[in-house]
C-alpha cells in the first residue's frame, strides 16, 4: 500500500502547511494512540528540537493523544536518539519527536520509536493512516490521558552517553570546538564532553526558536572548521538539529563525514577483536570506503538511503555497524538509530586507543571524488523517467566504466532529485554530474 501522509522519516513539511497543521498533529496524536495503546502503560513520550514550532505541534498532540486514553510525558528539546533511549528505559507504549533535523526553521516533522526503541514498521505506519481517515472520536472523561513533565529527562541521557565511552579513559588533554547547530543537543552534548575532561569550545547553543541549522551544523560544517583553526583545537564536532547525525573536523580544517567516521568506528572495533560480521553503507557511500574495508578485510554491503534501511540490513545480516555519509552512524552495541553524541564518542575512543591524531585516522581511507547535484522538481512528471535522462545516464556510465558510479534518486523528504556521481578524475565527475543534473530540470 502506498503511504499518504509516512515518508521514509516520519512526516515532514512547511509549517502551517498540511499536513504540519495543528488540527492534523491533533488528529494524528489520537491516531497514533489509537494504534499504538497495546501494552498497557497508556503512556507516549514527546521530545523536540528547538524549532518555535514545536510549543504547538507538542501540545496538538497530546490533546489528541489524551482524546485516545494515553499520558503524554513532555521532555522538552532533546535529540532524537535521546528519545528512543528513553522510550525504552521508561517502558512507554512509544516516543514522538518533533522535528525537521537537518531543515531549516520553518519546516518541521512528527515522526515515532517503537517500545523497543526502533523505528516504526511500515504496517504500523499504515495503520496510523487508515486511522486518520476515520472520525475522531473520544474516549469517556473517566479514561482521558493525562500530561507530566520529565525534569531529569537530559540528566538521564547525559548519563547514558557517558556510559558508551570506556570507562578507564579520559578526554583530558584535548581541546575540542563543538556546533550544535542551535539545535536539540545544545544542553547535552557540551555537558557531556566536559564531564569526560576534554576543554570544550561551543558554537550553536543559544537556540531562539528560528536559528536552528542557520549557517552551522552538521550539513554546514565551514563554520566549525574556521573555528577549529582559530582556536588551535584538537578537532571539532558539529551535530545537525535534532542530533542524529554529525560531521567532525580535524586539526588542519578538514571536513570528516559519515563513510570516514565509519570507516574509524569500525577498524577501532575490528582492531578490539569487536566487530561482529561487516559494515552497512547505503547506496550512496563513497567506493573509498568499501576499498578501505575491503583492504582490512571487512565485507561491506550497500542497502537503500536512509537510515532505517541501514538498520534493517544490519538485523538482517547480523551485523553491528552501519551508516551514511550524511553522518547517521548506526551502532546496534549502543544505539537503536543513529546517534550524533554517541558516534562521536566512539570516535573518540579510537582516537584514544589508537594514539593518532584525528587526521591520522581517517587517513587510511582515500575518498573517491563525488559530487551530488540537487535538482528541484514540481508538478506530476517524473524526472528519472525521462528518455533523455535515461540515456545520459548510460552515456556516463559507460564513460566511468568500473571505476566510477552513477546514482539517480528521489529525495524521501524534499521535491528534489538527488544526482550522484562518483570517479576517480574530479573535473570528469563535475562535468558529469552537471550534464545530467541539467536534463532532469
């Protein structure tokens, strides 16, 4: 069945727009419980970012909620991971997450974890709509959900955090720039690294509700980079606004993305005698990486962009380590999804182990030039169906021959088209990239 309302990460669009509306969060929040009321504890718990619109949607939902019979618990700003970790240390029905991520201030999303922590299945996703499309009805005043707040939700969640970097070790010594993109782990992770002993230097913490992923953050990394240089730090670490993904910085500027960060977590664990099986990129992971792996002896699958396909190859491999290049890093040891704060850690923690410098560690992969053209579309046509597309993208194949790739796809979130390609001659990708990025307009 194909979904209505569900893209590949919960619902997402512009704000006052359907379906991102009050009346539909109100309708959804009793859908949802509807749904989801199975276990018996009747309670949901509700996290954010820190995005202005999140004080309505938060509140839309619980009302709905409550109409079905279940409690809300408000966290307040917390990342995504945050919420599905706590979903399932306090044994609630699921978690709700306000938020757009990596968007900018005036887009937002609602998107849910299981009991387990994981993201929903698609059966239950369409079950949420079939009941959307019912009248919304109310339970007796005698069964109505109620509303609490969780005060040590972050302190917990500190905690936990801390938790997955060993325990004899320390950050002591290092001076780190963190950017939390004016985002949901502005009170997390600065807390967390200093209890760890590192000398910390923060940007993007003094969110206003509009500044969210405003030139900073993970998918703006420049701004880090200068500020590592000029604070003569050790490396630095940017988050994207609700905190489940990031990109780090070496001590020269270099921008680390997600196919280096896990090409590190993984050789620090096949190194440890702790890698269990091989790594999980998507279709979208640099040949660099799956080369660098493939020298260690690493198997190496690619599965469908997004974060949730990553996960569900990792179960179905039995595997533990997975990620993209957009920086979700997936650890099954630790985490149930991505996780910014605690894929940094794990960063960290090589560099510990190993001695090295940031810089030395990544150096052990060579990145493939790719270059990603983002194509905007309207209207009902399909640009990935067009003849002329079709064909360019043979003729570009055929010029790469094995030694590059080629990758047309739909964003899940967006109206756009994402036009990847990758080769060892970057002027060659460029040049490639832009020819077929100019036919799908």
């Amino acid at each position: 069945m194909s979904r209505k309302y569900f893209g590949t990460d919960g619902i997402r669009g512009l704000v006052g727009k359907a379906p991102i509306t009050p009346e539909f969060a109100l309708k959804l929040g009793w859908a949802a419980g509807k749904v989801l009321a199975q276990q018996g504890t009747k309670k949901v718990l509700i996290g954010k970012d820190t995005r202005i619109s999140g004080y309505m949607l938060e509140c839309a939902l619980e009302a709905g909620l409550s109409a079905a019979g279940l409690d809300a618990a408000f966290m307040g700003p917390m990342p995504t991971p945050a919420v599905a970790y706590l979903t399932r240390t306090f044994r609630a029905e699921a978690g709700i997450v306000i938020s757009a991520s990596h968007n900018p201030y005036h887009d937002n999303g609602i998107k849910f974890f299981s009991a387990n922590g994981t993201k929903l299945p698609d059966s239950v996703e369409l079950a949420i709509e079939a009941e959307l499309e019912k009248e919304l009805t109310c339970v007796e005043s005698a069964l109505l959900g109620k509303a609490v707040r969780i005060d040590d939700a972050a302190g917990r969640y500190i905690e936990y955090c801390k938790s997955t970097f060993p325990s004899q070790a320390s950050l002591q010594g290092l001076k780190i720039v963190l950017d939390c993109a004016h985002g949901a782990t502005y009170h997390i992770a600065p807390n967390v690294f200093r209890e760890l002993g590192a000398e910390i230097v923060t940007i993007g913490v003094n969110p206003n509700g509009l500044n969210i992923n405003d030139g900073c953050g993970a998918t703006e990394p420049q701004a880090l980079a200068d500020k590592v240089l000029a604070e003569k730090a050790d490396l630095g670490i940017a988050y994207d606004g609700d905190g489940d993904r990031l990109m780090m910085v070496d001590h020269t500027g270099y921008v680390i993305d997600g196919d280096e960060i896990l090409y590190i977590i993984a050789r620090d664990a096949l190194r440890n005698g702790e890698l269990k099986g091989g790594v999980v990129g998507t279709l979208m992971a640099n040949m660099g990486l799956e080369i660098a792996l493939k020298n260690l002896g690493v198997p190496f699958a690619r599965s469908a962009v997004g974060d949730r396909y990553v996960v569900e190859m990792l179960h179905q491999k039995g595997w533990r380590i997975g990620g993209e290049n957009s920086g979700h890093i997936i650890s099954l040891d630790h985490t149930t999804t991505g996780d910014g704060i605690v894929s940094s850690l794990l960063v960290l923690a090589a560099l510990k182990n190993s001695g090295l410098t940031l810089k030395e560690l990544r150096s052990g992969m060579r990145k493939f030039p790719q270059v990603l053209v983002n194509v905007r579309f309207s209207g009902d046509s399909d640009p990935l169906e067009s003849d002329a597309v079709k064909q360019a993208v043979l003729d570009v194949e055929a010029e790469l021959a094995d030694r590059g790739r080629v990758l047309l796809r739909k964003s899940g979130t967006e109206p756009l088209i994402r036009v990847m390609v990758e080769g060892e001659i970057e002027a060659q990708v460029i040049a490639l990239a832009n020819k077929i990025a100019g036919l799908s307009i």
